[in-house]
C-alpha cells in the first residue's frame, strides 16, 4: 500500500476571519452559529473560506449587511415568515437565494483591487441542494449542499437555518 502525502501552500493569500467559531468538533449534525470566539481568533483560506463566504451571504438578510444594503437574500426572512413550509417551498427558496449568492460572489471576485486575485480552490463555479430535512417539531431546516469550485474540488456541507417559533 502506498500513502501519498499532500499539502497545500497558503503562502501570500488573502485570509478571513472564522466567523462560524462555535464549531469545536467535527460531528454532524450539529448547531452552527456565526460569532467571533472568546479565545484567540481563528483564520481560515482555501475551501473552508469559500464556504464561509457562501454561508454568510446565503444567510444574511437582504438589507441587513451594511458595508452592502443589497447583499444577502430573503430565505432566513421566508423561513421565519413561514413561507417555507415543504421540500417543494424548500426548493423555490433555495434557488432564488443560490442565484443571488452566485451573482453577488461573482461582483465580488471581480473586485481584485478589494480582494485580489482568488485562486481556484476559492472560486465558486456552481452551487446544488442536494437534500433537505425539515423538523417541524424543532423547527429547524437542514440542506446539504454542493459546491464546486473553479478547481474541480467537490465539497458538501450542511446548512442548518431555525425559525422562530
């Protein structure tokens, strides 16, 4: 058998910084929120911040970013106005906030004055619900996404949203 090592310079990129701190061990599922930790601040680059990037936005509220008044999307607003009730509505929701995030993403990285120059691994090319799960009874919303990257890297990961009761 043979082990082949391999690592990834993130020598000279752009970092941001964790904003989904409260993840402490990689179970599933598990609670998400986003906050600046009470210890020593965490960075993050490469695909873990192409996921941060995506989540923020897909989670932010319309009007409620306010370096940007037009960035984020309306989904967290359906989910709380009780306008997502099944898969079907799920789906409608998902695909008006994924254009959007997908649009924004793209004026984003344009900007390399702002942001410089995004290497593959941290450019999104396309985003697909690939499942949801609605817990009525918790009022939570899970959906397992699937990003691909301008690098041909396929990451999944779970987005859980909770409405109000």
């Amino acid at each position: 058998m043979t082990v082949v090592a391999t690592t990834t310079s993130y020598a000279g990129r752009t970092v941001d910084i964790e904003l989904m701190q409260s993840v402490q061990t990689l179970e599933s599922p598990q609670r998400m929120e986003l906050s600046f930790s009470a210890q020593a601040t965490r960075i993050v680059t490469g695909a873990q911040k192409l996921i941060q990037r995506y989540a923020l936005l897909f989670l932010s509220t319309i009007g409620t970013v306010r370096f940007d008044m037009a960035q984020g999307t309306s989904l967290i607003a359906s989910v709380i106005s009780g306008a997502v009730q099944t898969t079907g509505g799920v789906n409608i929701a998902f695909a008006d906030a994924n254009q959007r995030v997908l649009q924004q993403l793209v004026e984003e990285d344009q900007q390399e004055d702002l942001f410089g120059e995004l290497p593959d691994d941290e450019t999104l090319v396309n985003a697909v619900l690939i499942s949801t799960d609605i817990d009525y009874a918790q009022a939570t919303l899970f959906m397992r996404i699937l990003l691909t990257t301008a690098a041909g890297d396929n990451i999944v990961f779970v987005l859980p949203v909770t409405a109000t009761r």
